[in-house]
C-alpha cells in the first residue's frame, strides 16, 4: 500500500536570492522544479508545480512578501498553483489553456493515450504502468479526482517584456517548440535563465499536442547564443553553459535536418 508522505515539498536555497522547490514524491516526468526568486518590491515565483497540494499553505513563510507568479507555459504539472496567487503571469498565446483548464491532472499512465505515451517513453523517460506518484499527500487522497484548475492571468507577456521585481529585472523570452507559449526568464546582470520545459536535462518532449519541431529547431538555436551563466530549467538539476551548449547541439543533431 502507497505511504502518506510526512511533507509534500522538498526546498532549497540555491543561491543569488533564488530557492528552488519541487514534489519529491512525484516521478521526474511530472516533477516541476518550482523556483522562488527574492526580489526588491516583490518577488517571483516561477511555475507552481501540480497543484494537488496547497503550495502557498505549505511553504508560507516564503510567501510573506508581494509576489508573482509566472507560469513557463500552461502544461499541468506547471500551473497547478497558479489560482493560489493574486498576480498571476503567462504568455499571451496561452492564456486561454490556463484560464479554461479543467482536465484530470495525469497522476499514472492510464490517464495519457497510447500516441502520446509512446512518444513519452521513446523520448527517454522510463515510465512503469501504473501510478506517477510514490507517497500520496494526505489520507483520502484520491488521484482519479483531481483536476486543473483553470485561473485568469493577470498580465499576459510576449517577447520582450519584463518582470520587474525593484531590483531585479527579468526579460521574458519567447521560447516555442515544447509548446506554442513557452517562455523563459532571462536576468541579464546575472546570465540567469530560468528556462521551464523549452530545455532541461533529460528527454526533451516535442511531439505532444501543441509542441512543433520546426519552431523547437529555431529556439534551439537561439538558446545557444544566449550569454547563460547558468540555467534553472523546468524539470531535472540546473547547469551552466557548457552543458547547455551540449543540450543544444545534441538536439539540433536530431531535429535540424
């Protein structure tokens, strides 16, 4: 019998104001990293994980300051929290996905049709039959039964706009490939992306409903001409630019033909 997990969230302080929170009991292909940056005025918060726990209840003493919260893109493992904040940030093109979601949040792989499973496990993630989650949050607790909550977004961004934080600044680049809203967090005076799903270090998706490998070749190549000091991605461990500069070129070796 699945355990009750003792804490929902696992946190760490990573440095240059950031933390970095995640759902440990949750198998890595819908394990959002959660990233809490300290800012001047306000500070952000980028993605918001699953959502079938209260992050803001959890971690409260993160949240004593103003903040915004800024979904990467409105895939469910990263906007499950976004209703649970008041100033609330996506990309333009996917404004709608997050304010009409209502569908099962995918918590085993009886909830992901066979096309997109397959293309799941071909890209790499070793995916057993059955439950995506290896502790539940609370007793009662029943996976079947959760669902996304659709928000409204308060400020919708494209290409070129900024989070302001006082004394930081975070451009927002528009990153489209995993799917058609992607978007990064670029902080010039640091080289600090915080990049969610458009790279990461581990299976690259690019073929689910929304996702165009065309436009993922373009962002590729964009990504590799950043000055990137270090990247903190939407899923797996952060990396400097090295690695990124391999990401990419290993990538592009499979889709740029």
């Amino acid at each position: 019998m699945i355990r009750i997990a003792d804490k929902w969230f696992e946190r760490r302080v990573i440095g240059d104001g950031v933390t970095y929170l995640t759902e440990p009991h949750v198998v890595p292909f819908i394990r959002c990293n959660i990233w809490h940056v300290r800012g001047g005025d306000r500070d952000m918060l980028v993605d918001t994980g699953l959502g079938i726990v209260s992050l803001r209840e959890a971690e409260k003493d993160l949240f004593e300051h103003p903040v915004t919260a800024v979904a990467t893109h409105a895939h469910f493992d990263h906007m499950g929290g976004m209703h649970e904040f008041e100033d609330r940030v996506i990309h333009e093109c996917e404004y709608e996905a997050m304010a009409t979601a209502e569908d099962s949040i995918a918590l085993g792989t009886h909830q992901i049709d066979a096309a997109n499973l397959a293309h799941i496990r071909e890209a790499g993630y070793e995916l057993e039959d059955g439950s995506f989650l290896k502790a539940l949050p609370h007793e009662g607790f029943r996976a079947e039964c959760q669902k996304s909550i659709g928000t409204c977004a308060g400020r919708c961004v494209k290409e070129g706009d900024v989070i302001d934080l006082g004394n930081r600044v975070f451009e927002v680049l528009h990153l489209p490939g995993h799917s058609p809203g992607s978007i990064g967090l670029y902080e010039r005076a640091t080289e600090i992306l915080f990049s969610g799903d458009a790279i990461y270090d581990g299976p690259l998706l690019a073929e689910l409903p929304g996702s165009d490998m065309s436009v993922y070749v373009d962002t590729m190549k964009r990504l590799r001409e950043l000055p990137v000091r270090i990247v903190h991605a939407g899923h797996e461990e952060s990396f400097g630019r090295e690695r990124l500069l391999e990401i990419v070129d290993r990538y592009l070796g499979k889709w740029d033909r």
